[in-house]
C-alpha cells in the first residue's frame, strides 16, 4: 500500500542517517580514547575496513532490537510464546568472551568479527556496505588529515535511548600547523 511505502521510506531515512551518525561518533570516541589504535591505524590505512568491523562491535550503534517469537519456545528455562515480543541485545552478543577473545578490548586487527551490529539473518541491514564504506573512508581520512584530533571537554554524555547508542555530542580540539 501506499501508507506502507512511505513507513519503508521514512525507516529507511531515519535508520540510515542516525545510525551511520553513531557509527561515526561512537567510532570516533573510542579511536580518540586509545591513542595505540590511532597510531596503528594511522600506520596501517589498510586496516580500515576491520577497524570499521571492531568498533561496530565494541560500541554498536544499535544495540538492541525488538523481535517476535514465531513458535513456542523456551531460552534457558523461560518460556516465550508465539506472538510474544522478545528485545536481544546485541550489544551483550558483541562481548560475548567465547566468540570474541579479551572482549572489552578495542582490536583494529580483530578476525573472524562476526558482530551483530547490522543484525541478522533477513532482517541484515540493507545499509551495511554503505555505513561500512562511509565509516572506512571517515576515520581514515580524518586520522590522516588532522593528526592533532583529541578530545576536548568533560567526559562525553550519552542520550538516554534503548535502540539507538547515540553521544549528547562530541567535543574535540585540533591545532593548525
């Protein structure tokens, strides 16, 4: 219908913009706090795309997701029934210690990283290859071009939302040589 078109139209604006956002803040935030990442990554441009997969699996910028069970079942003794709606955090999956070694640990070189940031199964983000390339491309070049990039101010806040981990803002500094 109609109506339908323009939800899809509408979800696909939102999700795309506010996520890649994230991506680029949360991303941002955790490169910034660990000078060691910078300068790898810095010295390695080549890690850019498993750069872009660890820090969607450290601080992903969707962190749950509301799914409903399509049978009866039970996880871990609790029981779900079909047509109850379940909310997996993906998050708590992308530290998941026996899928990711040492997972609180930001690793630019991470591999195999099979994160849950973009989802799963056909519900997989259809805006994965873009966020992926945007992100690449963003750290990359700002890493590159402004080699002075810190953080500035207090400690950053974060908006108090379910779905989306989203920064209040982002403050950093730079000098011009």
């Amino acid at each position: 219908s109609g109506d339908e078109i323009v939800s899809n139209c509408v979800l696909l604006l939102f999700a795309g913009h506010e996520t890649t956002t994230n991506l680029l803040a949360n991303g941002l935030l955790h490169l910034l706090r660990d000078p060691g990442a910078q300068a790898q990554l810095r010295a390695h441009p080549d890690l850019d795309a498993t750069a872009v997969e660890e820090l969607l699996r450290i601080e992903s910028p969707v962190p749950a997701t509301v799914k409903v069970a399509t049978r009866d079942a039970a996880f871990r003794g609790v029981p779900l029934r079909a047509g109850e709606m379940v909310l997996p955090f993906l998050s708590s999956a992308n530290r998941d210690p026996r899928q990711f070694p040492d997972p609180d640990r930001l690793d630019l070189a991470r591999a195999p990283n099979r994160h849950l940031a973009f989802g799963f199964g056909i519900h997989f983000c259809l805006g994965a290859p873009l966020a992926r390339l945007e992100a690449a491309l963003a750290f990359r070049s700002l890493l590159a071009r402004i080699p002075s990039l810190a953080l500035a101010g207090a400690e950053p806040r974060w908006r108090p939302w379910l779905f989306f981990r989203a920064l209040e803002e982002l403050r950093v500094r730079w000098s011009v040589a």
